[in-house]
C-alpha cells in the first residue's frame, strides 16, 4: 500500500501503527472474539489516496454488537493513530449489515486490505441497488459545499486548494453516479475512468471529468476560476440529480419527487436514523430545524433546494446534514 503522491514515510508509519494495532486487538482475548474483520478500504487500499486531503478508512467486522468493547477498541485505535499526520476513521460494523449489498463494502470487498480475518466473496455489481447513487451523491457533494461560503452571491473561500479538490471529487461522484445507472462501476478509480468513455453524457461533462482526474493523479492545474467551477458543480449535479430521480421512480420527475418525500428508512433501522439525528441534532445546538421527515430525505430535498437557488442559510444546512444526517441503506 502506498500513497499516490508517494510518501514514503508517512507509508511506513501507517503499517507500523497497524501492526500495534493489530498486536492490542491479539494481545485481549475479548477484543480477539469481538473482532471477525478487520482492514482498510478506500483510495488508500488501492494505491490511489491523494496526500494531504484522502483520509484513510478502516473497517472493523464485528462478531456481536457490544457497546462496552467498541468502547475499547476506538479508544486504542484513536490513542494510536493520533500519532499519523493524516485523518484516520474506524467503522465498526455488524455482521448482518457487512452482507448487505452497499456500495461500501462492494469497494471493501472488491478491492479492500485485509489484515485479519477473511473478507467475504467479492460482490456483484447488479447486486448494489440504485438507491445507493442518492447516498454516493450527497457524499461527494456536501463536502465541497463545505469548501466555501456565500456572501451576497459571492464566493468566500479559505483554502483553495481544498476547493478544487473537493470540486474533483464531485465531478468523479458524478461520473461513479452514472457508472452505476449503468452497471459499470468499478471498485478501482482507474478502471472507472476507462469506462466513462462509453456513458452517453454530454462531451462537456466528459472533459469535466478527464480534468478532475488528470488534477487528482497527474498534477493538472485548474485554470478556470472558482466561480466557474462553482457554476460547473451546479449546473452537473442538476443534470445527474434530474436523472437519477426519474430513473430510480421510472416516472415523471414531478411525481417521482412526490413518491420521494414519502420515503422512510425501513423499520428497523427508524429507531436509528431518527434517534442518532436528533442527539446530533441538540450537539449542534440546533443549528437547522429539527424536521419530522427522514432525516436524510429532508437532505437530499435541500440539495435540490441549493441547486435552484444556492443560498448561504441552505449551503451551512447541507453542510450539518452531511456531518449528522444518517443515511440509510435501502433494496429498490
């Protein structure tokens, strides 16, 4: 494993910092039956992290659900990974939810490292349902949103760099959206980018994406303004967001919305959804207004909201919704 820009330090740090990791989780007989799996998925896994701003995901199977141990388990990993100069997360997952067919653990499974215990057989594609593209978007949106603030209409951003990172990363949420309309995509980011060029899209969002992948893996530069990157992002999410809807609803977009705002997680999972918002929603000191509709519903809403008329109150909205807003998983 190691990091697109290369840093050969940073790459050796991590490996050791894994080894202990995995030496503490050995060393407890507790942890050693509490954990089934354990390794790491995303860019990282796949010789494809971009240094400074990819963070590195681990994922951790578990054989039970057990407050008290995943308690101990990320007070190790956070006490170890700390010391790496990169963002490290840890999701602790239950078994019945690592055999769904998500997105996520296609990637896992297709194209993850595993450093203990044996990842399941590699999924399917026509296995991953549609309603996985509404969460792949608002992932890859809602962190550019965050890039920048609106001030009567104009732009403020803080880190540029960041921004146009960011803006890559949605242009290739865009293109991954399509991929899947399509039953094409693929774990690898190289293999995706092989295969836009047959999607039928138009030829300007065809060189958006050649562009955003030449910045993230072959040092290309942005030359356009922020501005117009900013009116590019809109202008693709309407188009992917309109499609996406009529597609997933089979019918008009108007009535496809109507049947979109009656969506509820399903029943198992409402306890959560509502339960995990509303405490994140009181942590936040009620910063967006509290709404009785799936959370994640009222999200996807507000980005439609953004994008036909991008507002500062709307944009800090999005922003919480992607940080608190639980999305759940759903078959078609």
């Amino acid at each position: 494993m190691f990091f697109y820009n290369p840093q050969p330090k940073l790459e050796i740090k991590l490996q050791d910092l894994i080894n202990k990791f995995i030496l503490e989780i050995k060393s407890n007989k507790n942890l050693s039956k509490y954990i089934k799996i354990f390794g790491i998925t995303g860019p990282a896994a796949r010789s494809q992290a971009v240094y400074p701003y990819s963070d590195i995901d681990f994922y951790a199977i578990t054989n039970f659900i057990s407050s008290k141990y995943e308690k101990i388990l990320r007070n190790i990993f956070n006490n170890i990974f700390i010391n790496l100069d990169i963002e490290c997360s840890l999701l602790l997952v239950a078994p019945s939810i690592y055999y769904r067919p998500d997105l996520m653990f296609f990637e896992f499974n297709n194209s993850g490292i595993v450093y203990l215990g044996e990842k399941q057989n590699k999924l399917s594609l026509d296995k991953i349902p549609n309603w996985e593209i509404f969460r792949l978007l608002t992932f890859r949106s809602n962190p550019f949103f965050s890039t920048f603030s609106l001030s009567n209409n104009k732009l403020i951003i803080k880190d540029i760099e960041k921004f146009y990172y960011y803006y890559s990363k949605l242009i290739l949420g865009i293109s991954e959206a399509f991929l899947i309309l399509k039953n094409k995509y693929s774990a690898d980011n190289f293999e995706r980018q092989k295969d836009i060029k047959s999607l039928e899209i138009s030829l300007q969002l065809k060189n958006e994406i050649e562009k955003a992948f030449l910045f993230r893996y072959k040092n290309y530069n942005y030359t356009e303004t922020p501005e117009k990157l900013f009116e590019n992002a809109i202008t693709f999410l309407k188009i992917v967001w309109d499609k996406l809807i009529i597609e997933y609803f089979k019918t008009d977009k108007k009535t496809a919305l109507n049947k979109l705002k009656k969506i509820n997680a399903p029943f198992p999972a409402i306890l959560y959804t509502r339960l995990f918002f509303m405490i994140n929603y009181y942590k936040y000191n009620n910063k967006i207004i509290f709404s009785i509709r799936e959370p994640f519903i009222d999200e996807i809403f507000s980005t439609l909201e953004f994008l036909e008329n991008p507002s500062e109150n709307i944009r800090k909205k999005l922003v919480l919704y992607w940080k608190i807003a639980p999305r759940f998983w759903k078959k078609n």
